[in-house]
C-alpha cells in the first residue's frame, strides 16, 4: 500500500464526507449494508429512476462508499470499507444532537 501525501489524503476525505452527506445516499449506504443489490433492487427500493440512481451511485463510487461487480450477466454494488461507516457517523450524530 503506497502512502498518501496530505493532498491526496485531503482529496480522499473530502470526496468521501461529500458523497455521504445526501439523504438519498445515505439511504442508499443503509440499503447496502443489509446486502448487495442489483440497480433494478435499488431503484425499486427508492423509487428513483434509473438516471437518477446512476448519478447518485456513481457518486458514492467516487466517493470510495461502494464497488460493483458483474456476476452472471449484472453489475452488483455493495458496500466498501468507507462504506460501512455510515452507522457509525448516523449513531455519532444522533448521540451529539441528543447530547449525549
């Protein structure tokens, strides 16, 4: 693993806090973090059209929260590593708001 300057490092965050700081993504997060899901599961989950979905995932892939795959003919997204930290940060800040 090749270490990162404080740029590249600045870069990576900031791609990451902007790609989860939309509700839609966030519920995207949450959506995956039960499990893998095809784009046609997600867009019936969320009720978003296909466009708009594809805007929203490519962001979270840019943004390193998810990955896809082809298996068997479909691209399938899951969670990443940086993925899975959205609980954490929704439980930190529901814990900061309730002061706690």
């Amino acid at each position: 693993m090749t270490k990162r300057s404080m740029e590249e490092e600045k870069e990576y965050h900031r791609r990451y806090l902007r790609a989860v700081n939309h509700p839609v993504r966030k519920t995207i997060l949450k959506l995956l973090m039960k499990q893998k899901m095809t784009i046609e599961q997600l867009a019936a989950r969320l009720s978003l059209d296909e466009n708009s979905l594809l805007w929203h995932l490519a962001f979270l892939e840019y943004g390193h929260c998810i990955t896809q795959k082809h298996e068997h003919g479909e691209v399938i997204y899951m969670l990443t590593k940086e993925g899975t930290v959205i609980n954490y940060l929704e439980e930190s800040l529901n814990g900061a708001s309730n002061g706690t």
